[in-house]
C-alpha cells in the first residue's frame, strides 16, 4: 500500500514555519497540517557535538509543541544546520553576518545536518541526514550580491541551495540535495511508513 494511502487515516502535523518544508512534503504527495506558531527556546548544550545538535532540536520543538495529539495524530518537526570546521551555523542576525558565514563556506566542504522527529500519542522516532556541500571560492562581490539580492537570514549557513548562489556556487552535493533545502524527503518518506507500520 502506498504511503498517501496509509496516512489517509492519520493527520501528519507539520510543525514549522518553512515555506521550503512545506513545498517539500506537498511534492512528494504527502498530505499534512500546519501547526500554528509556537514558541520553542532553540538552545543546545555548548558541549555538544555539532552533529548532534539538529536531532536535538527537533526533539526540543516536538516536546515544545503545546496541543495534546490526538489518537490518529503524528507531529513531524525537523531542524537543519550548517557545520563548517566544527561550528554550527546557525541563521544569522543580519547582513553583515550573513557575508561572513558564506566566507567561511566559500572554497570549501561543509555538511548540512538535518534532524527530524515524528511523535504520535505513543512514540517517537528521530533521525538526522548529513550532505556534505562544496562551494567554489566566491567573490565578495558575489556574495554580497547574494545577501543583498536574496537576504537569506531566514537560513541557515545564510544560502539557500534552490537559489542563485547554489546555481553558480555550489560545485557538487554528496547527500541528499533536499536534505540541504531543509527536508530529506526520502528518509522522511520511509520513516514515516515504518513509524505508521
């Protein structure tokens, strides 16, 4: 049986303001809700591994959801970060700040962590997906025209990858390119399935 036909009984509650999360499950012809805004404190441990900290959050906005589920209710929420040299980047403050992270990122690798966590009444599963990205070395120029153009302090890492600066930037993906947009729909997909059973 098809995934959209199990969940035809479920309400999958999507709890994130990410216009790209919800462009990504509505793709992949998966049905869900929208959660209202809530307030979630996103702060992790400083010692924390940097590879931890995005399944950590997901777990810290499930848990920060603020309505009873339902019987039939599955909440997914999902967190994504940047890892560059060991520090995560999160979305920056402004413009400024948004140049000298993609400085950082330019001419070399870093991985996206995205970790997502689904939680009925009864359970709860979480993941993270990692992609490894490289960018060519930039041009200030480039990328102030990039922040200035795009104002992408909505992101984290400051870039979006479905935008001009993934276009001319970024010279190859290992992962999951969605997974960079802010969702690995696939390992959602298949999540989702085993979680329903």
């Amino acid at each position: 049986m098809l995934l959209h036909d199990k969940l035809s009984s479920y309400r999958l509650i999507l709890a994130s303001q990410s216009p790209r999360r919800r462009q990504l499950l509505t793709e992949a012809g998966i049905d869900f809700t929208l959660a209202p805004r809530f307030e979630c404190n996103e702060s992790f441990p400083e010692d924390m591994p940097a590879c931890e900290v995005a399944e950590y959050l997901s777990r810290l906005k499930s848990e920060a959801y603020p309505e009873e589920l339902e019987q039939n209710d599955i909440l997914l929420t999902a967190d994504t970060v940047v890892i560059a040299h060991g520090e995560i980047l999160g979305k920056p403050a402004d413009a400024t700040e948004a140049v000298a992270m993609i400085e950082k990122l330019s001419g070399g690798e870093h991985e996206v962590a995205t970790g997502v966590t689904l939680r009925s009444r009864s359970s709860i599963s979480s993941f993270t997906a990692f992609s490894t990205v490289r960018f060519r070395a930039l041009a200030r120029e480039e990328i102030e025209y990039y922040v200035a153009t795009y104002k992408p302090m909505d992101k984290a890492g400051a870039y979006g990858i479905q935008e001009w600066i993934g276009y001319v930037g970024i010279e190859g993906i290992e992962g999951s390119f969605y997974n960079v947009m802010g969702l690995p729909v696939q390992r959602v997909y298949c999540a989702l399935d085993e979680f329903i059973g």
